[in-house]
C-alpha cells in the first residue's frame, strides 16, 4: 500500500486506498462469478502481503460442507503483476521445506514466478513425470513382471518458486494467527464445523480474557483431539485449540 508519508496531501491517500479497496472487491466479485457453487461455502478477504515490487492479496474460501471434524481451507491470490485477478495456489511444495526457515527475514519481491532455488535436471524431472503419468494411464498385464520400483524415483523434484514461498508463509500465519471467540462455530451431529448462527458475541467479562478464544484450525493440542471424540463434543464451545496455552507465554494479548 502506498505509504502516507510520500504524499504530499492526505487526500491523495484516501484516493489511491479507495482505488485498491475497489480493485480488490471486484476481484472477489470476480471469484465468485467463476467459481462453481461447490468450490466454497465462504469467501473472505484475508489479507495483504507487502513485496518489494507488488504487493499480494490474499482471498480465503473456507468449505465447510461434507468436511470431517474441521472446514477445508483454499487461498487464492492476485496482485499487478497478474491483472489483479484471484488465482488459486498451486499445490504446497513441501519439497523446499528446509528453505522457508532460512529465507523468513527476506523480502518478498513481487515476482510470482521468480525461482528462488532450481532443481539440476528440471528438464528431465518433466520428462520424467510425463513417462510416469503416461505409465499410469496404460493397463498393466496381469501377467507383467511386479518388480518394485524405487520410491524415490517416482518424486519429481520442482523449482522453488516466490509463489510456493508466499502459499508456505501464509499457511504458517494462518496456523498460528487466525483465531475466533469460542461459540462462533460450531461441531454438529455430523462432525461438521459449522458457523453457530445463535452466537451474538462474548459477553463482557469475557471478550477480554484469552481463555474465550480459540485456534481456528485443526486440532492440534491432545486434549483437543481426544474431546473431538467424545460423545458431547457437539455441546462442547470450547472443542478447537485453546489460545491462552500457546508458547511463550504472553504472546497474546487483549
């Protein structure tokens, strides 16, 4: 976003802001114009990640329908360098694991398609993952040799690109930073999580007290995962992650 600072009025500000505002509901408007009834149940606005060249938008269509004890998430992007245009991520490439850690302080750059580290041989990884699908479409011999193959062979490594660097460090802030007051969803009798359409709000005791918020994700900590089990978890508000146990002690706050 522009910075208020390089203005010389402050009118030109509100201007460029409303511009963006406007630029990014109708890419969502767009979203949903393409996007089959099925793909989501809900789509949000997530966020903005700030870039060196561009800065990237984050959409959040959330699946809660036929979606076991916890809703699918998907993320979608754009920014100027795709016509400011809602993309889905490509699958996580969790081949670079290692590398996200170490590149957490850099910038990003803007760049989607910038490949941050290239695989030797990327060429003949294609070629490789072309022969394997076309393997897996043919119908074996029942009579054919079963030898088995090397399981490494049948990874095809990628390049790592910005964009996988950018799906990666979203998930991570997502994990760790989305979070909602215990009552607004819901677990039904199918196990489903649901938005809890009697919730009003916390009351005002506890909208300032960290034990009345939960994690909104899959449920990590064991006395979660055991409680999700248990034949009440349906009247159970407090069923996702607790919020006030996260480690260091004090990373929240109210």
């Amino acid at each position: 976003m522009v910075c208020v600072s390089t203005l010389k009025k402050g009118k030109y500000f509100h201007i460029l802001i409303l511009d963006f505002r406007f630029q990014i509901e109708l890419a969502i408007q767009q979203l949903l114009n393409e996007s089959a009834p099925t793909d989501f149940d809900e789509l949000l606005f997530w966020g903005r990640i700030s870039a060196v060249k561009t800065d990237y938008y984050i959409a959040l269509g959330v699946c809660y329908c036929d979606r076991y004890e916890f809703p699918e998430k998907k993320f979608f992007w754009c920014s100027q360098s795709n016509g400011m245009k809602f993309t889905a991520f490509p699958g996580l490439n969790d081949q670079h694991s290692s590398e996200y850690n170490i590149m957490a302080s850099q910038l990003f750059q803007g760049e989607p398609m910038k490949v941050l580290k290239k695989v030797e041989n990327a060429e003949e990884q294609a070629a490789h993952k072309a022969k394997l699908d076309a393997k897996a479409d043919m119908e074996k011999d029942p009579l054919a040799s079963t030898e088995e193959e090397d399981p490494d062979s049948l990874i095809v490594k990628i390049d790592l690109k910005e964009i996988d660097r950018l799906h990666y460090h979203i998930r991570a802030i997502e994990n760790d930073c989305h979070i909602i007051p215990q009552g607004s969803m819901k677990l039904n009798q199918k196990h489903e999580v649901q938005r809890n359409e009697a919730f009003s709000g916390l009351n005002s005791e506890e909208c300032f007290d960290l034990k009345f918020y939960s994690h909104f994700r899959n449920a990590q900590q064991d006395l979660k995962k055991a409680g999700m089990e248990a034949d009440d978890a349906i009247f159970n508000r407090a069923f996702l992650d607790d919020v006030h146990s996260d480690k260091p002690i004090g990373c929240w706050s109210l």
